[in-house]
C-alpha cells in the first residue's frame, strides 16, 4: 500500500467520525428540549384580608358661604384677610353707618318724649279719678283721659319697635362670619360703594374643619354598603391624593343618598373627615378606600400572580420544576394581594414573575427563595 492510499484511509475514517460526533450530539439536544424558563414565585398563604371599596371623591365643604352685605353703604374697612380662618360671629368687615346711627338716636329720642308724656297723661288720669270720686268732673271726662294714655302707651311700644328696627339696620353695617371657616378671595376693595342686590359678594367663608368627601359605589356594593349605613360612623374611610399614593386622612362614613342614580348605576357616598392640618381642600379630587369588613382566613396570592385568560383567571402553580395553569376567582383585591377561590392550597408556589414565556407543563428555573 503506498503512502496515498493511507492518506485516502484516514481521511475517509477522520470523516465518518465528525458525522458520527454531530448525529450523536444533535439527538442528545433534541432529547433535552428547550432550557427551563427563570421565574420567580411567591407561596399562597390564609391570612386575614380587609375588604375595601375604592372609588374616587371630590372633597366638599359642609358648609359655603357666599358674604353679602344686606345694606347699601360705603365699605369702610376689611378686617380679614385672603385665606384667613375665622371664628363664628367674627367681624369680618365694616359698612359706613354714620346715617344707621343717627336713625337709630332718632327713634330713641321720640321714644323718650313720648314716654315722658305717658308720665303727664298717667298723673291726669290719676287726677281726674279722683275728682271723680268726689263728683267734680264726668266720667266721660275720666274715659277720654285714660284712652289718651293707652294711646300714649301704644305709640311708645311703636316706637321701641322702630328703634330695634334702625339697631338691627345698624348691625348690619358690621359684616360677621357665619360659620367658622377659610376667607375666600376677596372681590370687593375698601371704599367701594356696596349694595345688598351686589350678586358677586364680598367673598366666600368655607368650613373646613371638618369637611366631607363625596364619592359614587357601584349598585353592586350596596349589599357591602347597607350594613354600614345603619352605623355609618363605625365605618373606617381613608382618603388619599388622587393617584392613591400618600393617605391624606381618615375619617368615618356620613351618609348615603337615598337613591341609585339611574343613569350611571351608583349611589352617592358622603365621608367626614377632621381637617385641622388642610390636607383635603375644597373641590380637590381623592381616591378614598371604605373599609367594609375583614374576611378571615383568606386563601391569597400577590395580586401579580393572577394572569387573565379567555376562559377566566388564572395563576401557574410550580410543582416538579414544571409549571401547570390553575384557575381561580378573585374575591377581592388589596394592597398588591387578592383574596383568591380555587383548587389551590396554603403552601403552594406560584409565578409571579416570568409568566410571559410559560405554557402548560414548561420547565423551569425558580430564581430566589419564594
């Protein structure tokens, strides 16, 4: 055999073996399927889950209202300031009421004169009585003296009257707060001629301590609702800012409307809260949480455990390394957790992250500790 038949033979053995390397290895791979898909899972566990409604509020004053004076006159002074808070009863600005004053002088001074001839016409009856008694004068006389003085006596009560009248126009002139509350912007400046027909006002007083919010349910809460109503101050409310991030306050349900708005399918829903600090301000908008309850013993999962299928909801629940699809209903979600019914048990592991590329019987890898 010369040198090029070896050659021949070596080649054509170094050529059958590379096959044999490359079937060898490609069934080996298509024996092991594809790799295990990393995931990461949470354990279902019973534990006890509040049940809250949320919804969205507007927060409303319990109390608007519009400062108006009910006299015509010059302002003379503006004793509060824009955003101030005032007390009940405080003076909150001032009418010019130099010509009130005298009106009110006026009706006391005739009020007096005829008092003082009250005394005159009295001491003449007093008078003509007796001289009656002795036959010196005619009873006529003596019943045209006394209706003189009950006449006097009626002017004088006209006249109290009036001089309450012109004190009560008087009052007027001192414009004081209705309620206690937040000085709203001002509309009208000092020196200003004012009248009691001005639509505008001179500003708004709102209550703000304490202060409501009001939010719609669904028709479909109201079994959850109904109970509370009869208690409303027992029910817990939370309002937070509008994304539902940072709890604003707490306080306690108010009331209900006493009817279902029969266009939107929701009833009206009014909350109480304390606001001494300003947190919930007039017209602003809030998520508020109605705590309704506390179900005991839940079976639940993290909320991004449930995935969304045609055929309902689902979670995949990791037994062997394998993964397998189980439905469930969701009762009621909180907090990232939902209160979950189903065949799964306290103890199972679930995906919670990584469901994207699992189906049914997949393998795969649990990446940390659940």
């Amino acid at each position: 055999m010369n040198w090029k038949t070896s050659l021949g033979a070596v080649a054509a053995a170094a050529l059958v073996g590379v096959i044999g390397w490359r079937a060898v290895h490609s069934t080996t791979g298509h024996d092991r399927g594809p790799p295990p898909v990393p995931v990461t899972v949470s354990i279902v566990k019973l534990r006890d889950v509040n049940q809250v409604l949320t919804a969205v509020g507007t927060v409303q004053s319990l109390t608007n209202v519009l400062v108006r004076p009910q006299i015509d006159g010059v302002l003379t002074e503006v004793l509060v300031s824009e955003g101030q808070r005032v007390e009940r009863g405080q003076v909150l600005a001032q009418i010019d009421d130099r010509a009130l004053a005298a009106a009110v002088a006026q009706a006391r001074a005739e009020q007096a004169r005829n008092t003082a001839s009250l005394k005159i016409a009295q001491l003449d009856l007093k008078r003509d009585e007796n001289l009656l008694l002795e036959q010196a004068i005619s009873r006529q006389a003596v019943e045209q003296q006394r209706a003189l003085t009950e006449q006097i006596e009626a002017t004088i009560q006209s006249n109290e009257a009036a001089a309450q009248a012109a004190a009560i126009q008087q009052s007027y002139a001192r414009i004081v707060s209705p309620v206690s509350g937040k000085v709203g912007m001002r509309r009208v400046d000092r020196g200003n001629l004012v009248h009691a027909s001005d639509a505008g006002g001179l500003f708004t007083v709102v209550q703000v301590d304490p202060i409501s919010v009001v939010f719609s349910l669904p028709q479909q809460a109201l079994p959850q609702l109904q109970p509370l109503l009869s208690e409303p101050s027992a029910a817990e409310v939370i309002a937070f800012d509008r994304d539902a991030g940072m709890p604003l306050a707490t306080g306690r349900l108010m009331s209900a409307d006493n009817q279902v708005d029969s266009a939107t399918g929701t009833i009206q829903v009014r909350a109480l809260f304390a606001n001494a600090k300003g947190f919930l301000w007039p017209g602003e908008f809030v998520t508020v949480k109605l705590r309704t309850g506390i179900e005991r013993g839940a079976l639940t999962v993290e909320s991004k455990a449930v995935q969304h299928g045609i055929d309902g909801d689902f979670v995949f629940r990791i037994r062997a390394n394998s993964a397998e699809p189980v439905p469930v209903i969701v009762r009621h979600e909180q907090d990232s957790i939902a209160s979950i019914d189903g065949t799964l048990t306290a103890g199972d592991a679930v995906v919670v992250e990584g469901q994207s590329q699992l189906r049914s019987g997949a393998a795969v890898q649990v990446m940390g500790a659940p």
